[in-house]
C-alpha cells in the first residue's frame, strides 16, 4: 500500500503538533519545511517528522496533502509561491491561521484547478512554543474548525475531515467570515482588552508603585495573554480588521452604558449587568477547548511549614506529573488557594489534583 505524504511548512508548536498526529497512522509519510535547519534537526531527533528539508519544491513535490504552519502573515506569499511549484495533482493545501477570510480568498484567486485550498484553524495552544513543546495530545477535545471556500469539492473537505480525526480534535465547519467574527470576539479581542489594562496600569503605577505590587496575584491571572508575542498578534489584528473594529465600536457603547448606570448610581442596573455577565460565563462548558488556551492551574492552601513546597512537588513527581510552574500569591481576594501550580495539560492537572486531595490538602480550581 502506497503511503500518504504530508508536508508541514513550518515545524513549530502547531506544525509539530499535527505532525506528531499524522504519524500516529503507519501508511502515513512526515515530510517538514523549515527556513531553519536547527529546527528540522530539533524535529528530527524528537521523532516529529520522517524527513525535512529546507528546499521547500522538495518539501511538496510528494505531497497529497500541505499544511502552512507558518505565521499568518506569510500564509499568503507561501500559496503563491506553492502555485509555480511541481505539485500533485488532487494535492489538498490547508493552512492553520487564526484568520480565515482574507487567506481563503486570496487563495481562491490564485489556486490552480488540480490543487484544492481549505481554510482551518486549530482552536488549541500552549504557553510554550517551539517544536520541542509540540504534542500528539495538543488538540485533542480540541475544536478544529475549517472553512472550505464555496465550491470546495465536498469530497476534499470529507478527506481532510477524517485525516484531522487523528488529531482527535472536533472538526467543525464554518464560513470564513463568520469564523473572524467569532474568533475576533471571544479570542483577538480579548487579546487588545488584556493589553489595553495592563498597559494602563502600567501608567499609574508609575506615579503609586502599589499597583503592581497588589497586582501580583488575580490582576496577573485574569491579564495573562497580555504577554502573548506582539508580532503575532500586530499581524492577526490587521489580518482580521474588520471584525475586530466593529467589535471595538460595540464594546466601547456597552462600555459607556456602563459608566451610566454608575454614574446615575443604578443599583438596579448595575447588579443586572454583572448578573447577566455571570450567567452567560457560568453556562460556559468548563472540559472544552476554546479560542483561549485554557488555564491548567490548581490553588492549594498550605501550612506555613519549612519544606511543605517540597513535599508536594516531591508527591506530584512521585506519579510522574508534570508541572511547568510555581507560585506563591501574595495578593488572592478572587480565587482561596496560598499556592498556585500550573500543569502541563488538563489531564496533568486532573492527576494532580486526585494526589492532593489523597493527601488531605484543600485544592481549588478557577472555574
């Protein structure tokens, strides 16, 4: 049986990831592009890929199916580049940005009749980055959204549906600009609001330093994208503009109703807005993968004993669980738990938590 080859342009947390995934079926092919050979070799070594090559015609020349794991903002430029390329007839191209619309179309107008184009975008993601953190578990539960232009032929997106299936993530289908208003709602915004506090906390705190002293503890949690990388996220916002300057206009109204309510002094008022607010979160599925990767903490009360740290981590070590930091919070009005430890994964964390309890300590979730 002839194997299939799958080509990833750019091996990092995300094309890792899918590789990792892709070679889960044995009659399945790695091949990796990378403008860098330290990470091919990376790759490599980890058993990420079968084989990588910075030569990009060598790269894809066998492949029946791409993936662009590139930034977002060279997605574009590598289709066209693709197009003058020696490629295989039927070959499917599949990209994963976090913007869907322009990239679709764009590509509708350059692509050839024998090569197929189908938008996606893998709603899962990692404090870390680089091949070396990628994982066959990734996107696992995971939504993994495509967004076939009209006219795809249906048994293209039926063939890229159930090869994602070995992500075991959820593929769902949705139209390109419906996919930027929704993505830019509940995850490119959010990024600027973070971003816009932190920054204006920034500023008082230059004139009462207590700010950032007292902002040690939740203030960091809940603004915890404000430190996602600027580049990426310059690009994703010029990308996905216009849904995202209309979802500005609506949050600066419902913004302004808000200083109304205060400033007319509506208890009323002002209590339906948090209720609502609370309601609609509360109705959130907590388990699923969303456009926000999700927070795998775990807050624990500890006694004030010398080495009571290290007898934790030396129980979470004990069953192999990985964890990838530490806190102590100084500053905890919105979540009970002396000390903050953050997993690897949802499963790490589930893991962890089952040992505390075992051992008597109070352990609580951010829910």
């Amino acid at each position: 049986m002839k194997k299939t080859t799958i080509t990833v342009i750019g091996v990092g947390l995300i094309g890792g990831s899918i590789a990792l995934s892709m070679r889960r079926d044995p009659n399945i092919r790695v091949v990796g592009y990378d403008v860098r050979q330290d990470c091919l070799d990376k790759a490599l070594t980890l058993g990420v890929i079968h084989a990588g090559t910075t030569d990009l015609q060598t790269a894809v020349r066998e492949a029946n199916i791409i993936f662009l794991a590139s930034p977002v903002e060279q997605i574009v430029a590598t289709i066209r580049s693709l197009v003058e390329m020696d490629l295989q007839p039927g070959v499917i191209i599949t990209d994963v940005g976090s913007t869907k619309a322009g990239i679709v179309r764009q590509a509708v107008d350059v692509i050839p009749d024998h090569v197929t184009f189908i938008g996606g975008h893998p709603m899962a993601g990692s404090h870390k980055s680089g091949v070396e953190a990628a994982s066959d578990r990734l996107m696992e539960n995971a939504y993994y959204v495509l967004t076939p232009a009209p006219g795809t032929p249906e048994e293209k997106v039926k063939q890229l549906s159930e090869l994602l299936t070995l992500t075991r993530a959820k593929v769902v289908q949705m139209d390109a600009a419906s996919h930027d208003q929704v993505v830019g709602a509940v995850s490119h915004f959010p990024h600027i609001l973070a971003s816009s506090l932190v920054n204006l906390v920034a500023g008082y705190d230059e004139e009462n330093a207590w700010h950032a002293t007292l902002a040690a503890g939740g203030f960091r949690d809940i603004t915890r994208i404000a430190s996602s990388n600027p580049q990426m996220w310059r690009d994703i916002l010029l990308q996905n503009r216009d849904p995202i300057l209309k979802i500005a206009k609506d949050w600066a109204n419902a913004l302004e109703d808000v200083v109304h309510l205060v400033e007319k002094g509506d208890p009323e008022g002002i209590e339906h807005f948090f209720k609502k607010a609370r309601e609609f979160r509360d109705s959130l599925p907590e388990r699923k993968t969303g456009a926000l990767p999700p927070l795998n903490d775990l807050y624990i009360d500890i006694p004030d004993n010398p080495g009571e740290i290290g007898r934790i981590t030396t129980l979470l070590g004990a069953k192999q669980i990985n964890i990838t930091n530490l806190q102590i919070r100084e500053t905890r009005e919105d979540v009970y738990g002396v000390l903050r430890i953050t997993f690897h994964s949802q499963q790490e964390l589930e893991k962890g938590e089952e040992v505390l309890r075992f051992f008597d300590y109070n352990v609580y979730k951010r829910t």
